[in-house]
C-alpha cells in the first residue's frame, strides 16, 4: 500500500507499485512501493526532501548493473537516478558531470575533447554515480584516481562537497556504500592527451571487452560476480577471483536458471527462468567452494537488494 503521494510540481516521473526489473541488467527483482525517476541534480533533492519530511523510506540506483534486486522486491521507494541525455560540462583541464549522467557519455566525452585518461573505463555500464560509489574499475585502474570532488546530498537531506579523499576510496569500495549519502554531480581532473591516441586505447578496451564480457544489453548478468583477491602481492596486485573460481569447476555450476558464464568464471548469468534466489543460492555455493578448498572467503562485488532466503541475521539495510 502507497503511503505517499508526490506534488506535481516535482516534476518527475513516479511509477507507484512498480517491477524493478527492467532497471537492472539482471532483468530482475520485483516490486517498489515506488519508482521515481530523476535526472538532475535538483530533481533528486526536491524528491529526497520530500521522502524524508514524509518518513518514507527510500534506496538510489544508477543503471542498476551492479544490484540482484530480490524476487520479493522491496518494502520501500526506489529512485532511479539515471539519464539517457548526458549533463557534462567542461570547466579548463576539469569535467564536471551529473551522478546520473552515464559512465560511457563521460569517457565517450573526455576522448572527444582530448583529455584522458578514462579510457579504461570504456564499456563499463552504469551511471557516473554509481561509479563513484563502487569504485568502479578495470585494467588496473580506478574511477577515484581521475575524481577531484563530488557534490553529495546526505541521507538527511544535507547537501555537502567533499574532496575525493574524504570518500575513503579502496578497491571497489568508497564510504558511500555504509553511507549511503548520493553522488549528485563530480569533478573529474583529468590531462590534455592526444585525442588519436585516446581514441586508439578506447577502441581497443571496448574490443578486449567484447572478448572477455557478455554483451548486458543482450545477456542477462552484472559483470563480475566476486571482487579479486589481495593476495599481499607487491603493489596491491590482486589475483583474479576467476582463478580460484576455476579451480574449482565453478564453470559448471547451475542453480535453476542462473548458471557461470562458459568465458569467465566469475560472472554469472541468468536464462528466461532464472530468479534473483538462484543467484543468491549458485553465488553461495561458489563461495563455499573457493572457502573449501582455498580457505578465504571471497567478497561479493555484486549487491543483493532487498531479503533472500540465506540473508545474515544481521543485515537490516536495503542494499547489502
Ligand atoms: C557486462 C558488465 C560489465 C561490467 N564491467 C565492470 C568493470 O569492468 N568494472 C567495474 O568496476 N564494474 C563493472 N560492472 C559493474 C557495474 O557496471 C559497475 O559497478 C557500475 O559502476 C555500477 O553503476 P550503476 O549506475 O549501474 O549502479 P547500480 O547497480 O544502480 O548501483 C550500485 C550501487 O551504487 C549505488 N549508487 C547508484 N547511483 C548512485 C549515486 N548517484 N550516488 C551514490 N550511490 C549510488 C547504489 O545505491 C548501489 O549501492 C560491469 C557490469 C556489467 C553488466
């Protein structure tokens, strides 16, 4: 049952008792209390202003290619900040770009005007925002190393600036994750480069993409699964959690309609009669099985939303 309405005068769109479904890459997880979609940074704040002065619980998605959102769906409203038409803007050496901007339009545009080096993050799907908030990554580099500073409201309705270090930024990882404050613009310090050569190193991480990944506008899954391992090597090196997942035949895994991608063993997919629970169930096992033979548990990369059968006692929150 919807507790609240939402004024016209916010002027977004709100989709009451609503699939999540169709905003994730997955292409699964049932019902919100509701789906307001934004896109701007005022947007947001006057749609967050108005959940908390209405004590309405709510979580923020961006593409929502990093989420299993449960088949039981979620007992709150969800806000999708996400959009199809990029807001970036060019300050000197500096990009400032709306967290709902997507991650593509902002490398696509950095490549455009000369300035690097996002090249590695070429193909990576998602919004700037939800970049920010895992730390997204590939090729041994990182979306915090490029950030200067973000512009944040908090889950009270603050808003605040905050440099990148305040960020806390680990591999795959930023405070926001406990915090859950969300990104609604950044600033990205990035250097003049030859645009031939940029142009070049993205057209090749795109290709090695195509190689190694599923195509997610075609195939249902959210990249890799399990976060790779510190192993203590030298220069916090880690070893890919596809290794260790090998090694244990995880390739040959099926829970129901969630099965191992048969070109990585760290990605997870699911067919026409896969549930968000088979995710949950296939990625238990495989971590049980690196656990059984490998004695380290491996962390998820990946976001439950919302209850599974198995969920920790322990874990209240939404997104976990
Ligand atoms: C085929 C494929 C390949 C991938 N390859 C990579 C890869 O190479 N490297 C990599 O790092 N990831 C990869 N991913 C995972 C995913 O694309 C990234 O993690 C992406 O950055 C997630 O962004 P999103 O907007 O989809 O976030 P969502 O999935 O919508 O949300 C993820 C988290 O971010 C939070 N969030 C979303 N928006 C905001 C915001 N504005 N402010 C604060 N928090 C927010 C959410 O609350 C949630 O906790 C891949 C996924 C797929 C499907």
């Amino acid at each position: 049952m919807v507790e609240i309405k939402f004024p016209q005068n916010l002027s977004v769109n709100i989709q009451y008792d609503s699939e999540l479904a169709p905003f994730t890459t997955f292409k699964l997880g049932g019902k919100a209390k509701g789906i307001i979609r934004c896109s701007t940074p005022q947007q947001l704040q006057n749609v967050v202003d108005h959940l908390i002065k209405n004590i309405s619980d709510f979580i923020v998605i961006g593409g929502g290619s990093n989420i299993v959102v449960s088949d039981a769906g979620v007992n709150c409203f969800v806000i999708r900040y996400f959009s199809d038409i990029p807001f970036i803007e060019r300050q000197n050496d500096d990009v400032v770009v709306f967290g709902s901007t997507k991650l593509e339009d902002l490398v696509s545009f950095s490549v455009d005007q000369g300035l690097g080096d996002l090249s590695f993050a070429s193909g990576i799907p998602g919004t700037v925002g939800g970049a920010i908030c895992g730390n997204a990554g590939a090729f041994g580099k990182q979306i915090s190393e490029y950030l200067r500073s973000v512009s944040i409201i908090t889950r009270s309705g603050e808003l605040k600036e905050f440099d990148a270090e305040e960020l806390c930024f680990d591999y795959r990882d930023s405070i926001l994750k406990r915090t859950q404050d969300i990104v609604l613009s950044a600033r990205f310090s990035l250097l003049p480069y030859d645009k031939d050569i940029l142009t070049e190193q993205r057209v090749k991480v795109l290709g090695e993409r195509r190689k190694k990944h599923p195509d997610w506008k075609k195939e249902r899954c959210a990249g890799s699964f399990f976060k790779n391992v510190d192993c203590g090597f030298p220069e916090n090196k880690r070893k890919s959690a596809g290794c260790f997942l090998d090694e244990v035949g995880a390739k040959d895994l099926r829970v129901n309609g969630a099965y191992v991608f048969e070109k990585h063993a760290n990605i997870i997919m699911v067919d026409d009669a896969g549930k968000a629970q088979d995710i949950f169930d296939l990625s238990s096992k495989m971590d049980m099985l690196v656990k059984e033979k490998f004695d380290f548990q491996l962390e998820r990369e990946v976001r439950f939303v919302g209850d599974f059968l198995g969920k920790p006692k322990e874990i209240n929150n939404v997104i976990w």
